[in-house]
C-alpha cells in the first residue's frame, strides 16, 4: 500500500533544513520498502529505505 505524509500514522517534525518522518506507534504490516521525495524550487531529491518492523 501507499502511504502519504498527511496520513494519521505518520508525524512530520523539523525546523529549518532538516526535518524527521516518525511512525509513533509502527504495526507490523509497515514492514516494507519506503520512498521520501522532497521538493523545492531548487529541485527534488529521493531516499529509498528499508523498514523492518519486530513484534516485542
């Protein structure tokens, strides 16, 4: 599934050049394979990252 930076789940923190994605409270099917695609006037910039996800 796809997931947006708007959706309940996801928390945007950050002040100035650098801001942080948090999940606060993760659930095991978002173990996956995630793209962040920031965008300016300057251009745009892409991360892929590996989440794994572990029942406690």
């Amino acid at each position: 599934p796809e997931y947006y930076k708007d959706a309940l789940h996801f928390k945007s923190a950050g002040l100035g050049p650098q801001y942080c994605l948090e999940i606060p409270y993760a659930k095991l099917d978002f173990t996956g394979t995630y793209s962040v695609i920031a965008r300016n006037c300057h251009g745009d910039s892409k991360a892929v990252i590996s989440l794994q996800i572990y029942a406690r």
